[in-house]
C-alpha cells in the first residue's frame, strides 16, 4: 500500500474548461494513434456508444449513451480527434433519483447530443421512459446543472438541436417502439429561445418504414442554405449512414446513403458526429465519428474523413465514385496544426489519489457509504445488503465496473478482505459483467474466508450463479485475482498468494453483452444480511496490461 496521495490541480479557462492534472500514462492495452502521423480505427476500442461531438475553438468535446451508469454522460477531450481524455461526467446522479436507486439496466440515458451555443455547453439527453433532458454547463468539465425536462414522454428518444440563423431553435428527435409503439420516424419540434422547452408536436419529417427502417439517433445541421439530418438506419449492428437535406426545416428531404459497410470488415458504420476543425493555412476539414457495434466489446468509436460532393456528405473512402464512402482502418491523422501527445481514457487505477478514476461507474445512484478512497493509498469497499429479490450480481447496485478497453488486455488486482465478524456470506472480489457473467471472489464462513469461482448464465433470469470453491483464505491475507480477456472476449480467471504465481480459477468463459451495452469488469463488495456494521475490502490497485 502506498502511503501518499496524488493531488490534482485543477485550472478551468473560461472558454474550453481543461482540467490540468498529472498526466495519465496512456494504455497499455490500446492506443488509435500510430506516432507517424496516421491513426488506426477504431480511435477508442471502448463502448462509448452513439458518440456526438462539439468543436469549441481548437478543442473538441465527445459524448455517449451511459444508460443506468453512473456517473453518467461521459464528457471526453480531444485536440486532434485521434487521442481522447475522459475530463468528467455530466450526471453525478440520475432522476428520478428514487428511480435509479435500484438497477435499471438498457434504462436511462439514450443517445445524447452536445453542442456549444451562447458561451455555454448544451447537453440534451433522452431517457425512453421519461423524456428529454437538458443540462448546461459553462465549463465541458462542469460543473453542470441540474437537468431539466424539455419534454415529458415515453419513446422520446435521441434528440438534438438546431439554432437557426432566423433565430429558431428547433429540436429532433426520434421514436422509441418499445415505449410509443412507433418508430423508424424523425419529428422535428420548436424549441422556445432559451432551448428549455418544447413549444408544439412538431412534425414528421421522415418515415423510414420504406427504404431505412429502424431510422434513429438523427443530428441536425445546416450547411450552404440546406438543413441536414445525419441518421443511421437498418439497425445497430448491419446498418448504414443516412443523410437527408432540405431548403426547408420541415422539408420534404431528400435522402441519400453516404457510407455502408463496403468491403470494409467495419459492421453498421453510422451514428455519430459530423465536426469541422478549426482552419490551419485557411483550410478545415471535415471529420466524422461513429459506432461500430463489437458485439462483447460494445460499440466502440471511428473516425472517418469526410468531404463535400454537390452539397452532399461522402463519409469514409469513396473508392468507386458513386458518392457512398466505406470506413478507413488506418488513415492519415487530422490536420489541426500541431501534434498532441498520445492520450486515452484511463482503465488503470493505482487508487492514490482523492477520488477514484473517471473510467469507474456504478450499476445504480450510489451512496455515500459504498467506498472510500483511504489516505494511505487504496479504495476501501464496504460490503452493502443486497436487494432480497436478487439472486445474482444483475440487480446489486453497489458493483463498480468499467468498459472493456481493447480486443484483448489482462487485469490484476491486489485485495485484503476484512469481513465482519458477525456475519457469515460477506463477499468481495473480481467480476466480468453480462447478460451471463463470471466471478472469482473470497466470502466469508465462520472458519475464515473460502475463494470461490462463479458463473451466471442468463443474469437477468435471477438465477442463482453456480459457484466452486477454489480455496481457502485466512482473514487478513492478501489475494491477486486476475482475469485475462483472449480475442472474442474469452475470459480466463486466476489468482495467486504471492502476486507472481497464478492459478487458474474455473473454466474459460466468453464475455457478454450487456443490455444495450457490452460487457464489463470490475469489483464488488456485498453481505445478504443486514446489521449495523459491516467488512470490508481493501484494493491496493488494479492494473490493465497486455496480454504477454
């Protein structure tokens, strides 16, 4: 254990809100830019799903669906479009507080957009069951506000705005079946000046039943006189990217496919962010960035060149002319005038500092008495009562997780459990979450503590996980737990006594989705009883590496 703390400093400029700190070292696991001036896709091999992007001066800032996450809406930096840093959240907490006390998984917060309008950042976000949201911030690294509802309903979803040079503002948005029984349809609204509320029904402006079904997740822009929506259609994983243009808001648009799969191995290339960047020599660029859906690993981020054609979008490498561009793999890197250093979100967290790492999030609105970062250098997890209806980790809150961060890549953690006493059951340990998902973790018995090995096919069914136990443990001893994730998302427990020698724990198991989300890792700390005081696990560090 280390026996200090890392400060960060903190300097918000009024404009673009950096937050200087020390700098993180990048993965070791992934990282988009090449150092010769070319980057390789995808830019972020993590599942930052339905990414929208806002330039402000020469700096850029991305967003991304959290659903029940949180913290939530994840606020991203960027210079160069190609090296990424995870600066904050925007939803320390999600409302209905009460609401997103307990799991709520594929719920929450949809496809957001992120735009800068009058000195201030502008974050709409949908939640399906209750509406649109807005918050504001004058700083992209916050603090931002409170969220407010711009429109209450069900089946609102994936909106964003437009302020018009007459002084409109106007809002899309798309339609959510499972909840207003209609979808594959884009309405636009009028938004009052302040962007705060929705001022009539609006009108359907596109009905993809015909040629794009399941269009959603549009992006309103206007460009030379035309009003654009950028959408993807023919759903998340076999789709393509769609733009419509009209001389007026309400239309009709025309309709033109920009970029598909191609020949390219890049699956349901749409949903995301057209971004100009700032003129070097009087010249910009167009860019684009989007999902590709990975199955286990989430939708994870690429960029794509874009260009201009007779005032249509060609998004990718248009190899044959015909104004429909395919995704590059590697490319040569945006011109912004400089180079940055290399930077990505961070997966490791040697757990010295005052807070934890952004990357870490939870299942449900935490609580104050869940952790604590310790001044000596380490996350304490105090274990919490699971919900009586749950039967496995799926509807436990208190599960700290983070998103898969490359195809494959090795995490080791360092843990002392302290149980109390009292109680018998108390568990701490590793998890790789899914729809099945897989463990290896001490609990507690009135002799000591047993390391047991566990899995849970079809979580979200309540079933009980099937445990082995693997050995046991004395109160007070340290444990390595490790997992190695193989390409595939082949999951292959261990752990070790000393921290060099390891012992694999259970049989290979292949990660899962999530619902709506991929899967991920992470740590818990749980007790079925309910007393007035509880154990403990202590976590010195847990450290994402290559695989050897």
């Amino acid at each position: 254990m280390r026996h200090f703390l890392i400060v960060s400093l903190i300097s918000i400029t009024p404009l673009t809100a950096q937050v200087i700190q020390k700098p993180t070292p990048p993965s070791k696991v992934w990282v988009a830019d090449l150092g010769n001036g070319t980057y390789k896709n995808p830019v972020l091999h993590a599942d930052y799903s339905d990414p929208d992007v806002c330039r402000v001066g020469s700096d850029f800032y991305m967003t991304a669906s959290s659903f029940d996450a949180v913290p939530g809406l994840p606020i991203l930096h960027s210079k160069d479009l190609v090296n990424w840093t995870l600066i904050g959240h925007a939803l320390h907490r999600q409302p209905p507080f009460d609401h997103f006390s307990k799991t709520q998984h594929g719920n929450g917060v949809w496809a957001p957009a992120i735009r800068y309008h009058n000195n201030e950042f502008y974050l709409y976000y949908p939640d399906p069951d209750f509406g649109i949201y807005l918050t504001k911030a004058k700083n992209a690294a916050g603090p931002w506000s409170e969220p407010v509802l711009v429109e209450g309903g069900q089946g609102l979803i994936d909106p964003c705005p437009l302020w018009d040079d007459n002084g409109e503002v106007y809002l899309v948005h798309g339609w959510a079946g499972s909840r207003a029984g209609i979808k594959s349809v884009l309405t636009i609204k009028k938004l009052n000046k302040e962007g705060t509320k929705v001022l009539d029904e609006g009108v359907l402006v596109y009905d993809g039943h015909e040629k794009d079904p399941t269009v959603e997740g549009p992006k309103f822009y206007k460009r030379n006189g035309y009003y654009y929506i950028f959408a993807p259609a023919g759903g998340v994983s076999t789709g393509w990217q769609l733009v419509l243009r009209s001389k007026n808001v309400y239309g009709p648009y025309e309709r033109k496919v920009v970029m598909d799969q191609g020949n390219s191995p890049i699956n349901g290339p749409h949903q995301g962010a057209w971004v100009t960047t700032a003129p070097v020599n009087g010249k910009s660029e167009d860019w684009f960035l989007h999902f590709q859906d990975k199955e286990a690993y989430g939708r994870i981020v690429h960029l794509q060149p874009m260009k201009w054609v007779n005032d249509w979008p060609v998004i990718g490498e248009d190899k044959d002319g015909d104004g429909k561009g395919e995704p590059v793999l590697v490319y040569k890197k945006p011109n912004v005038g400089r180079r940055y250093p290399l930077a990505t979100p961070p997966d490791s967290d040697e757990f010295n500092d005052l807070f934890l790492g952004k990357q870490w999030q939870w299942q449900a609105n935490p609580k104050g008495i869940w952790h604590m970062m310790h001044p000596e250098g380490f996350l304490r997890l105090y274990s919490q009562q699971t919900p009586a209806e749950a039967q496995n980790l799926w509807s436990v809150p208190n599960v700290l997780m983070q998103k898969f961060p490359a195809e494959t890549f090795r995490v080791t953690t360092s843990l002392v459990f302290t149980p109390n006493p009292k109680l018998e059951g108390e568990q701490a340990g590793l998890v790789v979450m899914g729809l099945s998902y897989a463990s290896i973790f001490l609990k507690s018995n009135k002799q000591g503590l047993d390391l047991i090995s566990a899995v849970a096919q079809k979580a979200p069914d309540n079933k009980p996980e099937k445990q082995n136990k693997l050995t046991s443990i004395k109160p007070g001893e340290r444990i390595y737990l490790r997992v190695d994730v193989n390409k595939g998302g082949l999951c292959q427990f261990s752990y070790s006594k000393n921290g060099t020698q390891f012992e694999k724990a259970g049989e290979p198991f292949t990660a899962e989705v999530g619902r709506w989300i991929g899967a991920k890792m992470g740590l818990f700390c749980t007790r079925n009883t309910q007393i007035n005081d509880s154990g403990y696990a202590d976590l010195d560090w847990f450290r994402v590496e290559a695989l050897p």
